[in-house]
C-alpha cells in the first residue's frame, strides 16, 4: 500500500522565537523547506548557497560556494552580523553522484567530497565560535544538525561515490558531537531516503525511462513513495528545536521505512 504524503505541512507553535539560523543549501530542495520553516516557526534565518535566487522569503541571503574556505567565513560572518548571533547551523549543501566503484574518475571523488564532507567542515568552523557564544544565550538551543543519507547505513546500487561521501558525513557527525557535547552545542544527521527534490528530478530525467525509474525508486521504500522535502524539514526543525535539548550524536532517519523495514512482497 502506497502512504500518501501530507497534503499540507502541520502547524507549529513559535518555538523558535528568539533563535538564529543558517542553513546551507537553504535555496532549494530540503534546505528551502527548511529554512520556511523555521521562519515560520519564529526564528530569524539565514540562507548560505551559491544561488539564492531560490531563498524562501524574509530571509536573509548570503552567497557562497562551500568549497571555498575565504567564501564560507566571508559569508558565516555576514549571516551572523545580519542575525545579530548563531543558534542554529543546519549544514544541507551536497550534491549527488551515480555509479559504481569504477565508474567515476578522481576529479569526480575530490569535487563530491570537497562539497559533501569538506563544505561542511568549512562552515561548521566558521560558524563553532559563534555557536558557543550562544550556548550562555539559550542552553540546550544551539545545535548543528547536518544532512545525511540512508546510503550512510544501507548498500544502494550505483551509489559508490556518493554513499562513501555520507558514510562520511555520519561519522562527522558523531566526532563532532563527542567533541563539542560539554561546550553546549548538539550535533545530529537526518538520514532521508529517496527524497522528491530537484536534484532527484534531474537524475529522473537523465534515465532512459523516467516514469519506469520513479516507479522503482517508489517500490524501493516500504511506503511506497519519495520522501518529501516538507518531512525531511519537519526531522531538522525537531532536532534543532528546544524539544531536542537533550538529543546529541543521533542519525534520525526519514526514510519511509527503507532502512529497518523488511516486507514480503505484497500479494498479487
């Protein structure tokens, strides 16, 4: 049975009022979700990507390529003086990448990583000193919460390359919250599944059968559809918000069931 996604995102009270923001990749996808959001739930927020055309309204936009560390601390530091502080690093920039082991050159594993691991290593150390002058501000509040993969903890075919990238962004993740736990700051990941956003769409329409390889990638997890960037949002609102004060080194994932589910093929 096919689960429909919601049709509208769920009300939230202002939890958020009085907190700060920045979320990279913040103009498209799962980061725009994300950024509405916590706007709509009363933070002030900051957009970091290289085009933010895309940027949800009454934010703030700064530019910025993550594989450029002179980009990232120009850009950290404009967001935090525009927010007037930093409670919240929520780190989604990332691209995607297709194929086996043999199928990609170097290049291509220096740049997936170089954006992948390394742009969030570049941010989260331009944005660490002013994630620890809030912790005096709102204890329990200041968090980063990076964007994962199921491919972090699940075998997908032709998903070399960019599964090695978010095995890796999961054990930054739980590095980073062993280091920085007593400071006061929480890290976390969301692992989403297959997740209905533009870059799915583009790789959809680079198959020989889109329709055909949309169908597959809905048959692949449990509830029988794409994750939607509204849900994926919905994990990092939790695990940034108040509610989350004592949540830190977790992977939460919002998959559909893909990963601890295991079903019999449904009757015919």
């Amino acid at each position: 049975m096919t689960h429909p996604a919601p049709e509208e995102p769920l009300a939230h009270a202002q939890d958020f009022a009085g907190l700060t923001a920045l979320v990279t990749g913040g103009a498209s996808g799962i980061g725009a979700a994300t950024a509405a959001l916590l706007t709509a739930r009363g933070a002030r927020v900051a957009v970091l990507d290289r085009d933010v055309s895309g940027a949800p309204k009454d934010t703030v936009q700064v530019t910025a390529d993550v594989t450029d560390d002179a980009q990232v601390r120009a850009a950290v530091a404009d967001a935090v003086a525009e927010l007037g502080g930093l409670h919240i690093l929520v780190s989604n920039a990332g691209i995607g990448a297709i194929g086996t082991v043999a199928d990609n050159p170097d290049e291509e594993w220096h740049r997936v990583l170089d954006i992948n691991v390394l742009g969030m290593v570049r941010v989260a150390r331009a944005a660490l000193p002013h994630l620890r002058d809030a912790v005096a501000d709102r204890p329990g509040c200041v968090s980063i919460t990076n964007t994962c993969s199921i491919a972090a903890t699940a075998g997908l075919p032709q998903r070399a390359l960019y599964s090695a990238s978010k095995g890796a962004v999961l054990s930054l993740t739980l590095a980073m919250a062993a280091d920085h736990v007593r400071e006061g700051v929480r890290v976390n990941c969301v692992n989403p599944g297959t997740a209905d956003t533009p870059w799915v769409g583009r790789l959809l329409d680079q198959a020989e059968d889109p329709a055909a390889e949309r169908a597959a990638l809905n048959a692949r997890q449990p509830m029988g559809r794409l994750v939607t960037a509204d849900e994926v949002a919905a994990a990092i609102a939790y695990l940034a918000s108040p509610a989350a004060a004592s949540v830190t080194g977790t992977a939460l994932a919002v998959d559909g069931g893909m990963q601890g589910l295991r079903l019999r093929p449904a009757a015919s």
